[in-house]
C-alpha cells in the first residue's frame, strides 16, 4: 500500500510519523486490496483545545473511504480514525461479497 503523510504548516516528528504509519498499515488486516492512503495533519489556530484535525483517505478499488476527526492530539485523533475506517472496510469488504 502505498502511503503520503503530509502535514500543513508544521514539521511532524519522526514519532508521530511512524505511529501514524503503524496503525495505517494495520488496516490491511481488513481488507487487503488497500491501494494507498492519504493522511494530513493540520493544526487549526482557533483558540479551542481540540485544534489538532487529521485526515486520512484511503483508496480501494472504485471507491474512496474518508475520515476526518478534531481532537487535543494528533495520536487519539488517529486512533479514532482507524476505528473508523476499520468499519468502513468492514461493511465496504462485506458490499463486495454481496455484488
């Protein structure tokens, strides 16, 4: 699967750039015809305490799954995020069976 992690500007560090990949790449686990995904990490300058927004958008096979979540970090925001693409793939794999 081929992965982008971009983040809009600020420097991400090397931590948080492997976890992100880490738990990502754990979403093979789903459904294995992962074609690549799209991760942004942007930091909004209102002055609430959820300003940290990631994006991830994961391509499969005629379709996009997307996911967009606010949180005080980047890392429960990505945890949040995979939780919810892992049942996005799960009812995505399941239309597949169907068809």
């Amino acid at each position: 699967m081929n992965l982008k992690i971009s983040s809009v500007h600020f420097d991400a560090d090397k931590k948080l750039l492997d976890l992100i990949e880490k738990k990502i790449q754990k979403l093979e686990h789903y459904y294995s015809g992962l074609i690549g995904a799209e991760v942004k990490l942007k930091i909004n300058n209102d002055h609430e305490k959820e300003n940290k927004v990631v994006e991830v958008r994961l391509e499969v096979p005629g379709n996009d799954l997307f996911a967009k979540r606010e949180c005080k970090t980047f890392e429960e925001a990505v945890d949040q995020i995979v939780d919810t693409l892992k049942t996005q793939l799960i009812k995505y794999k399941e239309k597949q069976k169907n068809l």
